[in-house]
C-alpha cells in the first residue's frame, strides 16, 4: 500500500527584496539632498566659523594667526557677562511684556465682542511691518531732541524737559523693549487666540454652573487648556528674542555707553565695525551654545507634548 | 521587512539629483567672493562701464549734483556707470566688506580718515603716475596719500570746525564770538537762558560722531599720539572730558546727538553752535524752513583755553580712490576729471558749497569770492590738522574705543579719569594688532 504523500504547498515565493529599499532607507535618501545642501551652505560655514574663533583675524586683511583660547578668553575675562545679563534682560522684557499684552487682547477677542474681525485685523498691523521700519519709527518717537513722545509729554506736564531716552542707561532698554513689544504682541495674540478657541465653551458653562467665577474658571479651565501653547509661544520669542538684532542696533547700536549691548549686537560690532572677525566668531560660539540649550528645552517640551 | 517600492535605478537617479544639488552648492561656494586675499577685484581694467561708489549718493542734497557729473560722463564717454551708495555711518564697514569680497570695483569715494585703513586691503591703484597731473594743492595732494603712495585724488579738502548761529547769538545778546573756553562756556549759558528747547551747542553725544571731541582734547593740550605712543589718559584728555561732562550734566548741550540730528536742530534754529564740516552750510540750510539761515551761518574759530593758543580743527575731505580691476583705466580718468575740471568743479561747488582741491578751481571766481569759503578757510581750514590715528589701518575702532569711553562718561558709567585710562589703552592695543 502505498500512501501518497499529502500535496506539499509550493512555498510562497520569495520576496524580492534585492532592487527594494527599506523606508529607513528610502528616507533617508530623500533627505540626501537636502543634508548635502544644509552641509555645504550652513554646517561647512558653521564649522569654518567656529574654527576661526581659534584664529587671529582681521576682516579686510588676508593671513591669520592661531591664538588657541585667547579669542575666548578675551570674552569670558571681559564682557561676556554684561553681555548675557543684558541679553536676558531684553529676552525676558521682551517676550514676557508682550505676553502678557497678547493674551489680555487674545481672552478680550475670544468672548465675541462686537467687532472683534476687524479688531484681530488691526491689532496684526504692527507684526507685517518689518522690523526695520518699526524700529525707526520708535526711534523718531523716542528721539531726545524732536520725537514725538517728548513733545506730548511735555505738552501734558509730566516732563519740564526732553528726556534721551534712546541716550540713558536706565530709558534706553526700556525703549527698546517697548519697540520689540509692539512689534511682536499680534504674533502671540494670533496664537493664543487659536488656543482659546480650542477650549470646549461646555467646560466654561459647567464650571459656571458650580459658581466658578471668570478668575476661577481662567485658573481651573482656561490656563491648562492653553498652557500648552502659551509654553510653545514663550519659549519659540524666548529663542527668537535671544537672537534678535534689528530692533537693538537701529535704536541705540548697543549703547549708550554698551548697556543695551546684546550678543547680536556685540558679534555684529565686532565684526563689522572693529573687522575682528576671530573674537566675533568666539563671541557667536559662546552665544551659540547657550542658545543649544534653549532648543533643547524647546525640543523636551515639543517631545512632550507630541507624546502625551 | 518592509520596502519603499523604489527601485535601485530610482534610487541611483535620485541619489544624483541629491549629489548635483551638493555639487550646485558647492560651486556656489567656489562663485563665492574672492576674499581679502586677491589683490586684484577681477575683471577687465580696459573696461569703459565700471561702479562710482560714494556715500553722497546717499544724501538728498548731494545726489543731483553727482548724478548730474555721471550722466555727463556716461553721454561724453559712451559707458555706463553704476552708482553705489551706503549711508555715512555705515559706509566704512560695508565698504570693507565689498571691497575685500571683490564686489567693489571702479572709483570709490572716501573720507580721508579712512584711507589707510582701504589702502591697506591692498586693492587701490597707485594713482602716484596722474595725480601729479592735477593741480591739486598740497595739503589736498598729502591727504591722498598713505605711505608715500597716493591712493586717493583729492575731491574736496576742507576741515570740521564750529558753525554758529548769528541770529540766535544777537537774540542772546552775545556780539562776537567767543574765543576762549571761558567765554565759550558763558555764551552757552546766556543761550540756555533763551528756552524754548534751546541747545545751546548741539555737539556730538553719540559713539558715531563722538569722535568730535578730538579737537577739544588737542584745546586742552593732549596731543593724543606722541612719538609713537598714546597720550589719551592724560591730564588733558581727562580734563577735556571732565569740561564736556560739565556742558552735557548743565544741559548745555544735549545728550543722544549725531551730526544728523546737530543738523536738524540748528536747522530748527534750536542750536547756536554745532560741529560740521564746511559743507554743514550748504546741508543744514536746504533742510531748514528758515531761508534766512544760509546767512545766519557763521563758521567760528573753536575757542581755546587761553588767548594766544593756536584754535584747533580737524582736517576733512573725500578722495575718489581706485579699485584693481573691472573699468580700473576709465575709473581713473573719471575720477581725475570729477576732482580737476574746472567746469565741473565749480558747478559741484555751486550746488554744495564744496570747495576744490586744485589751486585752480580754488582760484575760481565764484569761489575765490564766496563769503562763507573764505572765512572757513581763515579761520578754521589754516590751522586744521589730521588726525595721527589716519596713518592706522585701525583708525575707525581706535576713534570708536575713545566715543565709547566718553559716552560713558557722560551718561554717569564711568569716571573721567577712569575712561580715559581705559581708552588710551584700548587705543594703545588696537595700534599693536
């Protein structure tokens, strides 16, 4: 007797896999390209600057001459930390005033009031302007001799005489951290004007019902509804205002006397004005590495939020 | 495993597209600008069409006239120029940069205190073979040069000394102009009692123009180099500053000043005296709404600190310099013609109230006969003096460590004693690098 062997399954054929790639792969050979770019015109420069900050170097002279640390050095035994304390000071005044300025009008536009369309339109006017022509128009405001807010608070008694307040060391941040408020309250107002929209009005009617009253319910249902986004927003002007230029150097150049001096201003001076292109590029690597860790800080809170 | 579905040949394409872009990138790195390193900016020297760059461009009041000079060039010459322009104070930086990128080329105007430090970049023409060619005077001739060749033709020579208001000064009941630092002090007081927002003296209260203070600290006796070696620290210097942190605390004159806003305020009849170079007359009157201020403009002998004392001034012009390369030849036929011709010398002088630097054009009627020419160049010209920091590549920074430390002063940071020891020896560094 013979027993037939049960028919064998032909075995599925197999999958060509040689002439594929696998996605990780494939993306990253998408990304080819565009890192082959990023290298060549950001991380090349990027490199060739920081190296330079090793190197003494004159912008209009060919030849340089290693100095190691001394570039460093020549900082961080000087005014790095006036510097960074006057970097902060700016990046705190300048991205907390308009904050706060920014949601009190976002929470105003978000209960509907009547012509609040219009209202959100022009409160954005400030932020298409550039930066440029803000910061000249605040500087004609400002100005000691002719400007504009002298004039009115003259005419209304609260000064005897001009006050400089672009040529004081105590008026001069200030006026500039007025300037940078203007310019970037609609940007954080748009924002978190869409956060507020997102928070369901059922919680607000709830909370309500159990007598909650409106500073209650910003504390219990508004704020950690937004939180998310105002924490985006503060950290995304924190980093941006860390790095700011325009606003500092056509008000006040860093002065008087260096006392709204910023990194921005600090590198550009000593690059473009004193041509000492190995102590600006040590400055830049400093200001670089303080600002590496404010992206970490924004990359852990972005993560965070994509995972929670 | 899962797969893309992209075949290698896919992938291989692809993969070249990504290695042009980096090969795209990298010969825009290599079209990148020459360096400071060339000391040539490229291009054909024989070339008719080349760039006039020049900061007057930049100036509402100064740019028809120089237009007016191109466009006659152009139509005699049958080429083209491109005209390139930065603001004042922006000028020597973006210059340094162009230049030293190769994307100068052409004739370039500069202020006489920058020249060593262009010169230096290695890529002006020696003009030493046409410059004798000109007529130009001596002083004019010497502020051309740096280190004994002559990188720059002298447009204009003059000098930065003090203009004042006659109408405010009778209005203040001050007949004459005062001549010592004392009686100076006593006319900006009795001007002060005007009111009405009078600044008695709009000197420069900014880093950019603060250089200003120069001149007052060679009133008081420094000599600011001396053989060699920085006497900014010394009891002058200190005392100088010291005397200015006086004017500005009694409000005499006015904190955040520049020449600019100097001009707008004697333009406004705000100020009795300010700073300017000789062609201040000619900008501060167009900008003024008081046609009546032309000749209220009086150019002043700058006090000194006793009667006898020689009053000091600070040398000022422009040379048109050259750049190595594109149009080299036809620049300089340009630039010989704009500063020698004597038609159009005095037709610039009749539009700006610039003097020449030729001993021709200086002999011209219409200037030989100008009221406020003459006695700018008896008072102020005759015993003006160049800065010793010129001869330094790092003049603009040496001027920009001393602003910055007076500024300091004025706005209460810092001591005068302290700031001008500071300064001095910033000074002192900077000559060294």
């Amino acid at each position: 007797m013979s027993t037939a062997a049960p028919p064998q399954k032909a075995p599925p054929p197999r999958e060509r896999t040689g002439g594929r790639l696998s996605n990780g792969a494939f993306a990253l050979l998408l990304t080819a390209p565009g890192l082959a770019l990023f290298a060549a015109i950001i991380f090349y420069p990027l490199l060739s600057a920081l190296f330079t900050g090793f190197f003494r170097q004159d912008l209009r002279l060919a030849g340089r001459e290693f100095v190691g640390l001394d570039n460093f050095a020549y900082w961080l035994d000087g005014d790095f930390l006036t510097i960074l304390e006057q970097t902060l000071v700016f990046t705190v005044g300048a991205t907390l005033v308009p904050f706060v300025i920014g949601f009190a009008l976002a929470l105003a536009l978000n209960t509907g009031l009547k012509g609040s369309g219009f209202l959100r339109g022009l409160f954005l006017f400030p932020w298409v302007i550039p930066g440029v022509v803000v910061s000249f128009l605040w500087m004609w405001i400002f100005n000691a001799n002719y400007g504009v807010l002298n004039g009115v608070l003259m005419k209304a008694g609260f000064i005897e005489e001009s006050v400089a307040w672009l040529g004081q060391p105590g008026t001069a941040m200030l006026a500039v951290i007025v300037t940078k408020t203007w310019a970037s309250f609609p940007w954080m107002m748009v924002m978190l004007l869409a956060g507020l929209q997102t928070v369901p009005r059922e919680l607000h009617e709830a909370a309500s019902m159990d007598g909650a009253g409106s500073i209650r319910r910003f504390f219990a249902v508004t704020w950690p509804q937004v939180r998310g986004v105002a924490s985006i927003v503060l950290l995304l002007e924190f980093i941006w205002n860390f790095q700011h230029f325009d606003t500092i150097y056509v008000l006040t150049g860093g002065g008087p006397a260096g006392t709204t001096e910023t990194f921005a201003t600090a590198v550009y001076q000593t690059a473009f004005k004193g041509f000492d292109i190995g102590r600006a590029t040590a400055l830049g690597g400093l200001w670089m590495l303080l600002l590496l860790l404010l992206v970490a800080v924004y990359l852990r809170i972005t993560e965070r939020k994509g995972d929670a | 495993m899962t797969t893309s579905g992209i075949s290698r040949r896919g992938a291989l394409r692809m993969f070249g597209i990504g290695a042009l872009g980096a090969v795209g990138a990298g010969v825009l790195g290599a079209c990148a600008p020459s360096g400071a390193g060339s000391p040539s900016n490229g291009g054909d020297p024989k070339s008719k069409d080349f760039d006039f760059t020049s900061w007057s461009l930049n100036e509402e009041a100064a740019k028809p006239s120089i237009e007016k000079i191109i466009a006659a060039w152009e139509k005699a010459e049958k080429s083209t120029i491109r005209a390139v322009s930065y603001p004042y104070n922006e000028y020597l930086s973006q210059l340094t940069l162009k230049l030293g990128g190769g994307e100068t080329t052409g004739a370039v105007h500069l202020d006489i205190a920058w020249l060593a430090a262009m010169a230096q970049m290695g890529k002006l023409v020696d003009l030493g073979s046409v410059a004798g060619k000109g007529g130009y005077t001596d002083v004019a001739l010497k502020s051309g040069t740096y280190d004994g060749k002559h990188y720059g033709l002298p447009w204009n020579t003059g000098s930065i000394g003090v203009i004042a208001n006659s109408q405010l000064l009778e209005k203040a009941g001050i007949k004459e102009h005062p001549t010592t630092v004392e009686e100076f002090e006593s006319a900006l007081r009795e001007l002060k009692g005007l009111g009405g927002g009078v600044v008695p003296y709009a000197a420069a209260t900014k880093v950019a123009q603060l250089k200003d203070i120069f001149p007052w600290m060679q009133t008081f006796g420094c000599a600011m180099l001396d053989g060699g070696k920085v006497t900014i620290g010394d009891d002058a210097s200190v005392d100088a500053v010291t005397w200015y942190k006086k004017l500005h605390d009694e409000k005499l004159i006015a904190a955040d000043v520049d020449r600019f806003d100097a001009r707008a305020l004697f333009g406004q009849g705000k100020a009795a005296f300010y700073d300017d170079a000789i062609i201040g007359k000619g900008v501060t009157s167009a900008q003024s709404k008081d046609k009546t201020l032309a000749d209220a403009m009086q150019p002043m002998e700058r006090p000194v600190l006793k009667a006898g004392d020689t009053p000091q001034a600070l040398l000022w012009g422009g040379v048109i310099a050259i750049v190595k390369g594109k149009g080299q030849d036809a620049a300089t036929e340009f630039a010989l013609h704009t500063t020698t011709d004597r038609a159009t010398t005095s037709e610039y002088f009749a539009a700006r109230a610039l003097p020449p630097s030729t001993t021709a054009g200086l002999a011209a009627p219409e200037v030989a006969k100008d009221t406020f020419t003459t006695e700018w160049t008896r008072k102020i010209t005759s015993t003006a003096t160049g800065s010793p920091f010129w001869q330094f590549a790092q003049n603009a920074q040496i001027e920009e460590a001393v602003a910055k430390q007076v500024q300091a002063v004025l706005v209460g940071k810092s001591k005068p004693k302290d700031a001008m020891k500071q300064a001095g020896e910033e000074a002192a560094a900077l000559i060294k690098r």
